[in-house]
C-alpha cells in the first residue's frame, strides 16, 4: 500500500464484463513514482491525494464479487501530518 496522486482517468472501449461501470484511475506513486492503472472504489478524481492497495488484496474492497485488479484505490487523504 502507498500513497499516490491521481493524473487522470482511464477509458477503455473493451474491458473485462467485471469491470463494466466501474472507474479507473491513472495514479502516481509519491513521490515521483511510476503510474499505475487502479480501479477507484470511493470516488476519487483528478488531482487527490489518494491511498492505493496493491496485489491479491486490492480485489478485498469488491467482495464478495470477484474483480481482475492489481490496485484499487481504496481511500482519498485529506491531510498529511509531517513532524
């Protein structure tokens, strides 16, 4: 898990039937980390600071139905306290 920050929206005209309505999210690790393709599953947009979940358990924020994902961004972070 990490934190990134989303670039933009991803379309695509073919997708897995699982996948339909869902959005994805072009996201940059922080910082100045390489881009990942994540399903958003709490309504992220462009420019947030977001938390993303990687690997087996970033298809957890879809269960029980069963979502090809490798990231999902599971929340968007207001505030980061740096002391």
């Amino acid at each position: 898990m990490y934190l990134g920050k989303v670039i933009g929206p991803v379309v695509c005209s073919v997708k897995d039937p699982t996948l339909e309505g869902r959005k994805l999210l072009l996201v940059r690790r922080l910082p100045g980390g390489p881009a990942v393709v994540a399903i958003d599953s709490v309504g992220a947009g462009a420019g947030e600071t977001v938390y993303v979940c990687r690997g087996r358990e970033a298809a957890f924020a879809f269960k029980p139905q069963e979502v090809p994902t490798e990231a999902t961004v599971v929340a968007i972070v207001d505030v980061i306290d740096r002391q």
